[in-house]
C-alpha cells in the first residue's frame, strides 16, 4: 500500500465509501495502513455532518461534541455539507433515537428526506431503499422532523458552530421553523460561497417592512413568537440553492384563489437558486388586502429585478393552484426548467397551459388527487388531464400518482415512452372518510401480462421501473406478468407494489372479511425472501439481455382490513427489509 499513488488510494477509499461501509471502520482500516492512508480516508469519513436534537439541551450536547477535545472534533477540520434536524420531542426521547443521539452528528441524511423529488438528482434509487414503502416503518426518525420549541430556542451554538467550521459548503436546514437571522449572518460572514437547502416551507410573506406597524399588536407578537420573522435579505443570499416557501391565498368566492401575486418577484433574487418548492399554509393570521398592499408598496420601493436559474419546480400539497406557474412564467423565463413536480392536480384545463412554458422539461412528476380532477369512475381518468401530459415535449422520465386504467397509461406512453428512461406508477390509496369508518380504494392500473408485454414495446429505453402489481396467490396468470417484464430488455432496476388484496375496490373496513377470502389475502401477503427470488427468477430468465440488477417487492393493502386483520397480518408478515445478493444482485423485501 506504501508504493500506491494517492490517486488511486483516493480511489479506494472512494469505493469503500460508497459501498456503505461503516465510517468508523473505514477509517480504522486505513490508520492501521499509514498516515497517508489515514490523511486521505478521513476527509471522506468526516465530509458529512448531521447535528440532531430536539431542544436546547440536546442541541447543546451534541454541539459540544464538536470542541477540540470532543469526540466529533474532526468534523470540525473536514466538514463540508451540515445537515441541521430538529425532531419533535416524542420522536427525540424514543429509545431509537436516544441511542442515536450519543454520536447524533455521525447520523446522515437518507437520499430520500432531503425534499422534494422534483429536486433530487436520482430517480428510482431511493424507491428501493427507502423504508418508508414499508407500512410500519414510515414513521422514520430523520423525516420525524419538527419544529424547535419556541421556548426552547437558542440559535447560538448553531451560528459559533458555522462559524468554527473550515471548509462548509453546504447547509441542509430541516427545521419546521424560518431560518433563523443569526445562522444567516453566521453564513454571510464566514462561508459567503455556502449552498443553502431550505427544506421546511418559509414564511416569507410576514418579512415585508411596514407589516407591524399596521398588525394588531397582540397578534403580530403572537406571530414573531410563533415562528420567528424572516430577514428580507435571504431572498438575495448568494448561495440560497433550495427554497420551500410559503404562497398565502384565500377563495375567491367562485372557484379560484386569490394569492400574494406581489411577493412573486421577490422569489428570484437569489442568484443561484436551483429549486423552488411551492406550498400554501393552512392558514396566515394577517388579512390578505393588508399583505397584498404592503408587498406592493415594498415593490415600487425596491423594484426587485428577477432572474432565474433554476432546474427544477415543485408544488406541495397543499400548495397553491396550477395557474401558480403561468404567473411565475410571466416573471421570469422558466424555458430551461428540467424537473416539475405538481402534488395535486385542482384544474386540468389549466394545466393544458402549462407544457408550452417548460420546452425543456425532462422530468415530470404528477398526481391526479386534486380536487378537480374528474372522476367519472373508479377506472377512468380526466381525459383533458391527460392531454395535458401527452402535450409535454417527450421526457425522459415521468412520475404517475394516482391514474387508475390501462387505457390511459398507454396514451401517455404513446407519448413520452420512446424518450422515457424511467418510469413510476404509484398505487394512490385514497382514505374515504365515512360516520361509521374509514374505507380506502386503490387508484391504480390493473396490468396483466399482455399490458406489460405492451409497456415494454413502447419503452424500448426504459432503465428504471416502479409498477403494481395484483397478487392471485401465485397463479399462471401471476406468473405471466412476471415473465413479461423481461420484456424490458434495458431494465436494470424495478421495484413491485404488490397488492395481496383479491376484493373489488372500494373496499370498504366496516365489512366482515369472508373465511376465504381472509385465507387468500394472508396468502398473498405473507412474502420472505424465498418468495423473492422466484420473481427474480421469473422476471431474468425471461430477459435475453440480463440487464436486472435490482429488484425490490413492496406489498399494500392492509388500509383496507379490519383492524383484527391488520394486527394478525403484522403478526404473521412482521415488518423488515431482507437483503439477499446474487452475484451483483441485491433484492430489496419490504413489507
């Protein structure tokens, strides 16, 4: 090891890393090598750090860690993304994360809790690890994150700790609160260059100057002791790259909203900002007449000059209404945008406007569980929406929630599916709230083998693939769609939402599960890894170009069970992932 080149020790360690190895083993590893080794490893091992707490003594704790004689003193020296979590106190104190908490900053970020998916950079990959596609374990701890405790907060160890760090170039903020003034400043003044991810919606809209004056003085003190006012000047922050932001509005009486149009501009300020996140709050305390004068004088005052760099758009649920993008379009030039994601669909007519906006668009992500989306039937879809989709430039890759027929996933790949190398259909389980109980329906396509076979015709390039899939207790017909999906010849990564539930939808809870049919669903729901493999087996062998690398089965269908079934089921199947590896396969089972 002394004779190699530090460039292909770098290399090593590289691959170590990115295999997942346990950071303190790898770095143990190469100190018993030499100090070359060691000097190369630790940069790697400390780039990444993660400061968890869930009120000002746990923040405290974990910040002292940091000090020349505390254990986590090295991030310090090599620390360059800082990843910020407050966890609501219930979370904090579980016994899970209490353990965690003893070296709380060596804890990182799952890919999939960092934002929306319009701003990610993978598509699929974090759709066959992330546990929340399991039922029991979506209530993770890094996504359990919350707000910090009015009375509580205390910014300072945070801000001296940005401040002692050599080489930070990047924030990720997952705090349900506004960014606080003093880690802005701390930012300003020693990391100018720093990347800023906000990933919990901001409200911008109180930061205005002027507002307090004319607000009710008890309710504006209400508001600042709530989630503490803004300072303007973030909105110009050079290194502002992810931006959740809050877009207050109210009915209009009819069937529209009317929204803070006079805030917009003020959202492209930032020089460098790459993702914009979109929400409507539940509620904003001050009258919208006084925001909407106040922000319009604060424009004929500052006479904001937008520009625009971003890659990609996300609207939240809730979140404002499609016509959000025709107004931003009029602001700023969004024909570079590459990645839309649009969480509720209200007004598909509106939405037939929006893919002349986005000529460059390559990733779509989009959910028909608005409030105006037709639904004529449980099997049909809004055929004005899908036009909507269909008249986007083909793209590359395309996120579907919620569409329920065959039919309609045909027009669309019709479309985009020469272009598309990745595609996700997800099965929308819809809750349907009654006096007596809950019931759910399943929003989903029912393929069968010939479907698939068709798919895969026309998705000749598809690489990466999430479908559901109905169980029938491994019947000839079951087995077929598996072989069909060899039909994808470039496929490499798939993951199967397994329905185990044989019942007409909507299902509804209050109903008295027959003997046989409870019989079949514990059939269709019990899954090991053996099971696994013979999928495996069934989708490969009938691949000629042995492409599949990754293939990961997730069951649903519990919503729909009594809740005796729900807990008998969980006793029977309980919740895990099972890791197998054939060759450079690795299979993923969830349930």
């Amino acid at each position: 090891m002394n004779r190699l080149p530090p460039e292909l020790l770098h290399q090593i360690c590289l691959s170590l890393h990115a295999d997942g190895l346990d950071s303190r083993t790898t770095l143990s590893i190469f100190s018993r090598l030499n100090h070359t080794c060691y000097g190369i490893a630790a940069p790697l091992v400390y780039q990444h750090l993660s400061v968890i707490f869930w009120d000002r003594q746990t923040l405290r704790e974990t910040v002292s860690e940091l000090t020349e004689e505390g254990l986590g003193r090295q991030f310090v020296k090599y620390a360059r993304k800082l990843s910020i979590i407050c966890l609501d106190p219930y979370t904090g104190n579980s016994p899970r994360a209490r353990s965690g908490q003893l070296e709380g900053y060596k804890l990182g970020l799952s890919r999939d809790v960092e934002g929306d998916l319009a701003a990610k950079n993978t598509f699929l990959e974090s759709h066959l690890t992330d546990p929340s596609l399991c039922r029991a374990a979506a209530f993770d701890l890094l996504t359990s994150w919350s707000s910090y405790r009015k009375s509580q907060r205390d910014w300072d160890p945070l801000a001296t700790l940005i401040a002692r760090l050599y080489h930070l170039g990047q924030i990720d903020f997952l705090v349900q609160d506004n960014f606080p003034i003093s880690l802005q400043e701390a930012i300003s003044q020693h990391h100018p260059n720093c990347l800023l991810n906000l990933w919990s919606s901001q409200n911008v809209s109180t930061s205005v100057p002027g507002l307090k004056k004319l607000a009710n003085p008890q309710l504006w003190e209400q508001i600042a002791d709530d989630n503490p006012v803004i300072d303007v000047n973030l909105l110009r922050l050079q290194g502002l790259h992810t931006f959740a932001v809050q877009i207050p509005g109210k009915s209009d009486g009819n069937s529209g909203r009317i929204e803070l149009d006079e805030m917009l501009p003020f959202l492209f300020l930032a020089p460098n900002l790459k993702h914009l996140l979109l929400e409507d709050p539940t509620r904003h305390r001050l009258p919208m007449d006084m925001l909407k004068e106040e922000w319009h004088k604060f424009a004929v005052t500052m006479q904001p000059v937008p520009i625009s760099s971003l890659q990609s758009i996300s609207i939240g649920r809730p979140g404002p209404y499609e016509d959000i993008l025709l107004k931003l379009a009029n602001i700023v030039d969004l024909s570079q945008l590459r990645s839309l994601q649009i969480n509720a669909t209200h007004d598909t007519a509106v939405l037939t406007r929006v893919p002349a906006l986005f000529p460059n668009l390559e990733r779509l992500f989009i959910s028909t569980n608005g409030y105006g989306w037709g639904r004529p039937s449980l099997s049909t879809d809004d055929d004005i929406g899908i036009a909507a989709i269909r008249a986007f430039n083909p793209l590359k890759y395309l996120y579907l929630d919620g569409f329920r027929s065959v039919s309609s996933l045909n027009q669309i790949l019709q479309r985009h599916g020469l272009s598309l190398k990745g595609l996700i259909v997800i099965p929308c389980i819809q809750p349907m709230n009654r006096p007596d109980e809950a019931h759910f329906r399943y929003n989903y396509p029912e393929l069968d083998a010939f479907d698939i076979s068709q798919l895969a015709k026309s998705c000749p390039q598809l690489e990466e693939l999430r479908i559901p899939i109905k169980r029938s207790m491994g019947s000839q017909e079951e087995c077929e769609m598996y072989k069909a999906l060899g039909n994808f010849s470039s496929l490499r990564s798939l993951v199967l939402d397994l329905h185990f539930d044989p019942r007409s939808r909507p299902v509804y809870r209050i109903e008295q599960v027959e003997a046989s049919v409870l019989q079949e669903i514990f059939v269709n729901a019990t899954m090991d890894e053996k099971l696994a493999l013979q999928i495996w087996h069934l989708i490969s062998s009938n691949q000629a170009s042995r492409r599949l690398q990754h293939l990961r089965v997730a069951p649903f269908g519990h919503e729909s069970l009594p809740r005796d079934e729900i807990r008998l089921l969980d006793w029977c199947s309980p919740t895990k992932e099972v890791k197998g590896e054939i060759d450079k396969v690795i299979i993923y089972l969830g349930i």
